[in-house]
C-alpha cells in the first residue's frame, strides 16, 4: 500500500522540478505545478503515509476503600523485676508520669526453724 503511494509522490516531485521552456509565462506554470503538488500531498499523500497509533483505554479511577486501623496496642511491660532478696517495681505510665523503678526490699525472715528431734 505504501510502495505506490511513495512512487506516485515521486513522479509527482520529478514533474514538478522538470526545467519548463523559457518563456513568459513560466513562472506562472512553475507556480501552479507546485501548489498542485501541494494540494495533492496534503489531500492524497500524507494521509497514506501516516500511521495511525492506538493507545488503550483510560482506566477510571476508582478511590481505595477507606480503611481505618486503630493504633497498635502498646507492648506488654514487665512492671516487676523480682530478685531473691527484693525486687524492683515501674512506676509511671511514661506519658503523664515519667517511669521509674523503685526498689522493694523482701520482708526479713524469722529465725530458722529448730532442728528437729
């Protein structure tokens, strides 16, 4: 389809630029060849040659389904830290009172039991 197309528009071209005899009148007959090519390039040619381009169809945009997540629950906090002679208690929520640590002594033990009999 386009070998013929590109032929004619050569022939067209040649003619065209062919030297035409000297005489008064040529110039008008060089003027009127070339907007005839012109007329013909425009209507015939360059609608030949072009190539159509196709692209896909718009997506439509459609909005995430808005989704709420609560926040996370804070970590469980060990708030004692028990040793053999005393332990240490967190006090504090860390938002509204600072945490601090504070050291609880056990309670000191009786004598030991008598040895048995």
């Amino acid at each position: 389809m386009r070998m013929p197309v590109v032929v004619v528009a050569l022939a067209m071209a040649s003619i065209a630029s062919w030297p035409l005899n000297a005489h008064a009148g040529a110039a008008v007959d060089a003027a009127l060849a070339l907007s005839a090519f012109a007329v013909f390039s425009q209507l015939f040619l360059l609608p030949a040659l072009a190539q159509p381009v196709y692209s896909p169809p718009p997506v439509p945009y459609t909005a995430p389904p808005a989704v709420y997540a609560s926040a996370p629950a804070p970590p469980a906090i060990s708030r004692e830290v028990v040793y053999r002679h005393g332990r240490y208690v967190l006090l504090g929520d860390g938002v509204t009172a600072a945490y601090q640590w504070m050291w609880v002594p056990n309670p000191p033990v009786g004598p030991p039991p008598p040895p048995p009999r």
